[in-house]
C-alpha cells in the first residue's frame, strides 16, 4: 500500500506521516521546501519527540520525498499509484495543490482500469476534503469528474494534535503533543485502503469537526487573544493568568452547551473532552507562544470559524455568548509583525475602526446581535 503525503512541515511529519509509516504503508512525502525534501531524500528518516516529561522518541524510517516544483512527473506518478493521499499543507495552499492531483487523477483514470484511491484533506478547517475537491474539479471537465468519481474517495476529517514552535537545529526533528485525535467520515471512503490504527471512524462527520473546533481551536483562541490582550506571551502563562482562564472556561461553557444541543453529546462526556484540552494546555512541555496560535485572525473571524460560528449558533438557541464576545474583542487588539493578516487587520481597523473591521471579515451588519454584543460591552 502506498501512502503519499502532501505536506513534510510539522503536522505532516509528526502526525500524519508518522501513522502511516506505522500503519505499513510504503510512505512518500511532497512539498515545496527543498532544503525539507533533500533532508528526507538523503537521510530516508526522521525522528517525533513527545513533548511530556519521557521525551519519547520514535524514529520513522524508510521514508520517501519529492520535491512537488522540481520533480513534477515524479509527482504525477505518485498520484497515478497512490492507494491513499492525505496533505497538511494550510487550508490556503489546497487550491495550489489541486492542478496537480486533478492531472495525476487524469492520468491515473486514462488507464481504464484505475484502482481506488481515497484522498483526506487533515488540515485544521471544516470539511477541508470537500474545499479540496471542488479546487480538484474546478480542473476537471464533467465527463473527467464523473469517470474519477468511480474509484476516488474524497473523506472528510477532523485532526488535532499540536505542534510548538520546533527549537531544534536538525530540520527534520519534531516535537509534538502526547495527544492527538484523527477522525474519518468512513462512508466517503473506497473500498480497498486498510483501515490505519489510531484513527477514528465514523459515520457523521460534523459533530466531531464541531467539537473540536468549538472546543480545541476556540479554547486556543480564547487563551491567545485574551492572552495576547493582557501581557501574557505563551499559551501556559495565559492559562496561569487568573482573568484569562475565567474567560477560557467561560468560552468553554458556552460552546459546550452548543455542542450539548445542537448534535446531543452527552455533557458528562464533553466535560471529559474539556479536561483533556485543559491538560494540555498546561502542558509546560508544550509551552507554546500567544503570536504563533494567534496568527490568521482575519480567516478566524470568519461566519464558520471557531469564534463566529459557535457564537451564531448560540444565538440562535437564546443565549447570548457573552465570552466568545470578549474573545473576539481582544482578537480585534491583535497584532502580530510577521504575520500579514494581523497586520491587515489592524490597518483596517486604523481606518475604518474595529467594528467596521469585525463586520467586513465576519460578513455581519452592524445591527446583528453579536455585532451589538461585542461592541456595546466594549
């Protein structure tokens, strides 16, 4: 079985590729990066540390790379072979990537006699399989689409494991989270690719994009920019600082009650899953900066991301979410030198001012009740 991983950063070496290599498939990776790429095509190997007091090290062996600018026929021949392709590459790179998987499933369906192929987007955004094969057919005629649908799978997933900034010199070292959580909306899938151990199958995927989204990636937020807002530098201090955590916990209970309503998870259970998150953000091995979860605010204010969307819902059920409002206000404060949305954001705001700002990225009106609930506590 071959497995072929587009994305060699962090997440793909030390979460996805990692399982695969330990599921038995012979595991290829592509990328961009060529001083990433030669580092595995010379050394064939890497190594994932667990960022717990073990400091657990697993060396993933046997390993291929290529270079997806340089050795595009190589690429395509992959696509051709592949049982199985996954990327972590950022939800805004799977347009880039889309021209060449639609040409490698061109090919692969010109043999006639094509076996299946499933491809699962694991980047941190709902439905990201879905987004990536819409870019897929955007370079496909109806006829080309139709025939690739009798033998690719396109599955949705959700995926959770948190990667620190690295410090280490080797470039292909990585440190990660003792936890993770990959999970697989089985019915999308072909027949044909084994089952890979750790991962979770199920039939309905939303639920689980929610949960982690509005627990996992709000919580995240909510620690950053409340964080980022009151002095503090890295994810553990803002869970240290005692206003912080109040709205942290605050956030939490309001998206759990969401979660509780809108899809039925039992609140014992959710109350389970929150103490996990808390765990790990305490995690001193995992002491990661504000800056660096904060980056991106202008996707985050987005109508289906983790702050906006849960808040939507909420309203829609007649509860005001009095913390996520706060979240996004000290989103609003944000800033980040090396980061070109944080930098946009804050032009923008110089401006037109933060609530024109937060209607133009989240798509609201300044009348709509969040609007009101952010800026008239302000």
């Amino acid at each position: 079985m071959l497995a072929l991983q587009i994305g060699a950063g962090n997440i793909g070496r030390g979460f996805i590729g990692q399982l695969l290599s330990e599921a038995g498939f012979e595991l290829y990776f592509a990328d961009v990066n060529e001083e990433l790429i030669t580092k595995l095509q010379e050394r064939g190997e890497y190594t994932v540390e667990l960022a717990d007091e073990t400091h657990q090290t697993n060396r993933v062996s046997g390993v291929h790379a290529v270079n997806s600018m340089k050795e595009k026929e190589e690429l395509l021949q992959l696509i051709e072979r592949a049982d199985l392709i996954t990327t972590a590459v950022g939800p805004p790179i799977l347009k880039r990537i889309a021209p060449d998987l639609a040409e490698g499933l061109k090919r692969r369906a010109a043999k006639g006699t094509a076996s299946n192929v499933n491809i699962i987007a694991c980047e941190n955004m709902a439905e990201g399989t879905s987004h990536l094969q819409a870019s897929i057919y955007e370079h496909l005629s109806s006829a080309e689409q139709t025939e690739i649908e009798k033998f690719t799978g396109f599955a949705n997933a959700a995926v959770d494991r948190i990667v620190p900034e690295q410090s280490s010199e080797d470039g292909l070292h990585v440190v990660v989270d003792p936890f993770f959580e990959w999970v697989v909306e089985e019915p999308s899938l072909k027949p044909g690719t084994e089952k890979i151990p750790g991962v979770t199958y199920v039939e309905s995927l939303p639920p689980y994009i929610e949960r982690k989204l509005f627990t996992v990636n709000a919580g995240h937020a909510a620690l950053a920019y409340n964080g980022a807002a009151g002095g503090c530098e890295t994810i553990k201090e803002s869970y240290d600082n005692e206003a912080v955590r109040k709205a942290y916990f605050g956030l939490l209970d309001e998206t759990s009650e969401l979660l509780s309503r809108k899809h039925g998870f039992d609140k014992e259970d959710l109350k389970a899953y929150r103490e996990k998150i808390n765990t790990r953000f305490q995690n001193p091995y995992l002491s990661d900066s504000v800056k660096r979860v904060g980056r991106g605010p202008v996707r985050k204010l987005g109508s289906q991301e983790r702050l906006v969307h849960p808040a939507l819902g909420l309203l829609d059920y007649g509860v005001e979410p009095v913390y996520i409002a706060e979240t996004l206000r000290a989103l609003l404060t944000f800033e980040h030198p090396e980061d070109e949305e944080a930098q946009a954001l804050q032009a923008r705001i110089k401006e037109n001012g933060r609530e024109e700002a937060f209607c133009y990225y989240s798509g609201l009106d300044s009348s709509h009740p969040l609007t009101r609930l952010v800026f008239d506590q302000a």
